[in-house]
C-alpha cells in the first residue's frame, strides 16, 4: 500500500473562498495574493535606433490587478528621443489598455537615479489595470540616438493575483 495521498491538495481559496476568481459581488475577487515579477526590459546593453518589446505577465486567472510598477537601471540612458509604455492587452477584446497615467515616459529621465528604482504612476481608469485569464502586461521601450547607452533597464511589477477556479 502506498504512503502517497490520492486526494488533491487543498488550496488557500479552499478555507477563504474571497480568495477565488469571480468571487465578488461585482464578479472581481475580494481579495488577492501579490506576486512579483521582475523582467528585463531589453538586452545589458541598450542599442541607437533599437525597439524593444516584451511580457511582463501573463494574467493565469480572471481578475488580476497590476498594483504597482517600478522602473530601474545600471546605467541611466542619456539624450535623444526615447520613449518607455507598458499596456495590459485585453485579449478578449484583441486591444491595448494604457497601464500608465500617460501614454509613455522618458527613460531617460525615469528612473532619476542609476541604480534605483523608481515607481511608476498608474493610470486611475481602474478598469485598464484589471486583467482577465490570458491578458498580457507588455513594455515597448524605444530608444534613440543616446548620448550614454542604457545598460540593465528592468521593471518590477506587484500584480494582486486571485486563485484560480
């Protein structure tokens, strides 16, 4: 006979049942586990006239909410036209959602300090900080001709994640 329990292991939303997805009222979950995620944005050596594009996070679950963001760098990028945005595509409606209070930020100039983090402000349209099972929170960094190429650029995001159903 063998030692190993069959049954299936019981789970934090199994004694709060908040804790599940579509758990509120308003079909949001009442309450949720941070996870934090901490992603390059870019190769160690940021590049002129490069465009660099990645995922942040994937939503596992209906009701994600992106909490905070935070932006830093080994090497602060100096000069020319550049452009950092993150958006929380909705796949079900196959369109972006600004996570921003703005459309973007310099990169040059955030964050102010090499070698610290500095957080990002939100937009207040909370809806466009939710994310549903396969959303996706994505970077576009745009960089110009730099002065002082940017070197170990990387996000942190705090996203509140339910448990899955």
């Amino acid at each position: 006979m063998s030692g190993v329990k069959s049954d299936r292991l019981l789970s934090l939303g199994d004694f709060l049942p908040n804790l599940k997805a579509k758990s509120g009222s308003t079909g949001f979950p009442a309450i949720g586990l941070q996870h934090i995620v901490t992603v390059p944005m870019g190769p160690p050596l940021l590049v002129d006239g490069a465009t660099y594009k990645g995922i942040v996070f994937i939503a596992p679950t209906d009701g994600c909410y992106i909490k905070e963001l935070h932006v830093g760098a080994a090497v602060k990028m100096a000069g020319g036209t550049n452009t950092l945005a993150f958006d929380n595509y909705d796949a079900s409606a196959n369109a972006a959602r600004n996570a921003l209070s703005t459309t973007n930020i310099d990169p040059a100039a955030v964050p102010a300090v090499a070698l610290e983090g500095d957080k990002l402000t939100l937009t207040a349209t909370n809806i466009n900080r939710y994310m549903d099972q396969g959303d996706v929170l994505n970077f576009t960094l745009v960089c110009g001709t730099m002065t002082t190429d940017g070197q170990g650029f990387a996000v942190t995001a705090v996203i509140v994640v339910p448990e899955s159903l």
